[in-house]
C-alpha cells in the first residue's frame, strides 16, 4: 500500500511542477516570438535600405524589450504575486533563449551590443510585471 501513496505523491510533483512552469513558458514563447518578428523586420528594413547604420540595432533593442514586456505581462497574469519581481523572473529564461538565438546567428561573437541586451531584457520584463498588476 505505502509504494502506491509514493507513486501517486510522485505524480503530484511532476503534475504541480508542470502547473509552475507552464505561464514561463507561455510568457516565453510570446516573447521569443515578439523577438524574432522585429529582428526580421529590422533586417528586412537593413535589406530594402542597403544601410550599415548603428540605427538598427534600436530596432532590436526594441524587439527584444517588447518581447520581454508583454513575456512579463503574461507571465503576471496567470501566475500573480507581486509584479516587479514576477516580471524580472520572467525575463530571465527569455533572456536566455534571447541570448542563445544571437549567440547562434553571430556565431558566438560576443560584443558590448549583445550585453547590452541584458539590462534591455530585465527592464522590459520588470515593466511588463508592474504594468499587468496596475
């Protein structure tokens, strides 16, 4: 009788650990998303406009704070609980699939550009955190 109760208190876990990650990764899948549309509207903008002007890589900053905002938002809104801090906690796995994706595409070049990104990607998921509780 006891092995059953264990097995069943095992699936629990997995069952109540699914449930915690599952709005992180809604939030980051909405996010990722966001992201790689900007970065391919700004290099379709780079593309048509044959430009080697820094100006683009606002219109990445821009795609990834965006995509960190609204991952902060949805995270806020399933999970709940204080706003800035469940923002912050949100952007961190987007900030690493962000991270990763340009890592990939660069071929591991690591600039000031790409640390950057880190302070972009925790101000727009605090900001998305605040914004979902007011």
């Amino acid at each position: 009788m006891p092995v059953k109760i264990k097995s069943k208190n095992k699936k629990a876990i997995e069952n109540n650990i699914y449930t915690k990650i599952k709005p992180y990764l809604k939030g980051v899948i909405i996010g990722d998303i966001l992201f790689i549309v900007g970065v391919l509207i700004s290099g379709l903008i780079l593309f048509k406009t044959d430009s080697t002007t820094n100006a683009i890589y606002y219109i990445a900053y821009f795609s990834m704070l965006l995509g960190a905002f609204f991952c902060g938002v949805s995270v806020q809104k399933n999970i709940g609980g204080r706003g800035f801090l469940t923002g912050i906690l949100s952007s961190v796995p987007y900030l690493l699939t962000v991270l990763l994706f340009v890592c990939i595409i660069l071929r591991f070049n690591v600039s000031v550009n790409l640390l950057i990104s880190v302070p972009v990607c925790l101000l727009g998921g605090f900001a998305g955190g605040v914004t979902a509780v007011n």
